[in-house]
C-alpha cells in the first residue's frame, strides 16, 4: 500500500488525473471503476477540463459505478448513474452506453448482483478503481460488518451513512434510500489497481484504521492491505491520525 499525504485536495486532485490521463495513453480500452460523493466531485471537474485540453481519447475506455441506490424512480437526479452523468459522462462527451452500472430496480435486486458481475468480467475487469472511504471506514457501500469477501450484492445502509448522504436529498434524511446495491470487497480487489481519496479531519480516523489498524470486517476499508496494488491519496487532515505519518 502506498499512502500519499499530499498538501492540499488541490495537489491530489492534479496528481491523480495525471495518472488517469497516463493510464488511458498507455492503455485506449482501460476499464474504470468509479465512486461517488463529495471527495470523487473535485477529481471528475479535473478530469472533465484537463480531458478536454489534452488529446487523450477516450472512446474506448469503459466506465463502471462502484454503487447505486435502490428504490429511487429512475429519473431521480440522486441515482449514481444520474451523477455521474452530470459530472463526468455529459461534460467530458462520453458515450453513456459505456457507462455501466448495477441494476438497481428493487424487483430485479437478488439477480442485479451477478449481473453485474458479469459485466465487469466480460469488459475484462477493472483496470483502475477509485474509492473514496465513508466515516465509518465503509468503501462502495460496504458497512462495518461487510464480508472481506463479500461480492455485488444489496446492503442496508448504516444511519451514519444515510445521515452523512442526506446532504444530497436537500438534506432530507427521510429522503435517503435505507438500501444501495454495491460492488463487495472481494469484488473491489478484484481490480488491478486501486486508488483512494480522503480530504479532510473527518476522515482520520477511518483513514488511520484503513493503513494502520488490524484488517477486520469492521473496518472494511483494511481491507485494502491485503491488495497488492493500492494508492491512498489525503490531504494533511485525513492523514492526522496516522502513527507513522512523517515515516
Ligand atoms: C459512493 C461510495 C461511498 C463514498 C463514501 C465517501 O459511490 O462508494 O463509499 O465514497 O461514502 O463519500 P464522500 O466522498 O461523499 O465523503
């Protein structure tokens, strides 16, 4: 795992595109995993204006959300898909065909899980997926108790969690989905390659039990130690409870 303490979100946010940016030259059809919510907003700006100064294609590359909400309609501007589009597809002229994502029609539930599954299979997994890591250390929506070898499933989201997403729902919490579809953590590590984001204090604590606490389903994001190929990007707050910050 390669922890980098950058100085500010500004810092990361540059550096990660970069990488992205290289990633896509050296590789057209690179598959991308992407998380949503506020730490992902910064980088997909980034991305959608050095993508359209540089001359770096990405007609081939094949995008997959990490999660999305069940029991919304699907015209509501919260669904991932929905986000995501906003964010990253519409501005940056992607192909929203090549944006895939779980099936979250609350019918289909059990069966969307393995669907999904063989959507990233079949596009040849994930070559680089971004994470960003809840307060309660969840990644995707894997809450604390989540299977380390948990796989695309349904999940009840945590209050904590609903509490720290209402923002999104006009701060409504009782407009908060109680359940979400996500890709598990044995599904994550499935990628080749894994970046994570934290800014700010509010993430230190899951930050430290991330890089430095035991690996326990309580802390799914620990989870992550065991991959061989990890980056974690802070900033000076999300790295203020590390131990072994200035080694
Ligand atoms: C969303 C996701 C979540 C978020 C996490 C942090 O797709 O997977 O795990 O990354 O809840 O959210 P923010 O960045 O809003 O603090």
């Amino acid at each position: 795992m390669k922890v980098v303490i950058v100085e500010d979100e500004r810092q990361g946010v540059e550096m990660i595109v970069s990488d992205l940016i290289a990633v896509v030259k050296n590789k057209a059809t690179t598959t991308v995993g992407l998380a949503t919510g506020g730490s992902m907003e910064t980088i997909y700006e980034e991305l959608v204006s050095h993508g359209r100064e540089s001359a770096v294609n990405f007609d081939e590359v094949r995008w997959f959300l990490l999660d999305e909400y069940l029991g919304l309609n699907a015209d509501d501007p919260a669904r991932y898909r929905a986000v995501i589009r906003k964010q990253l597809v519409d501005p940056l002229g992607l192909d929203p065909a090549h944006l895939y994502g779980p099936e979250p029609d609350l019918a289909s539930g059990e069966d969307a899980g393995p669907k999904y599954e063989t959507a990233i299979r079949a596009a040849g997994g994930i070559d680089l997926q971004f994470l960003g890591i809840g307060r309660d250390g969840h990644i995707g929506f894997n809450e604390p108790g989540s299977s380390l070898a948990s796989r695309t499933r349904v999940k009840k989201l945590r209050p904590e969690t609903r509490e720290d997403n209402a923002r999104y729902f006009g701060g409504h919490l009782s407009a908060v989905p109680t359940m979400a579809i996500t890709q598990g953590i044995g599904t994550i590590c499935d990628a080749r390659r894994l970046v994570l984001v934290a800014w700010g204090e509010a993430k230190a604590e899951a930050i430290a039990k991330c890089v430095e606490g035991p690996v326990t389903a309580m802390a799914p994001a620990s989870a992550l130690q065991l991959h061989p190929h990890v980056t974690v990007v802070i900033d000076q707050g999300a790295a203020q409870q590390l131990q072994l910050k200035d080694y």
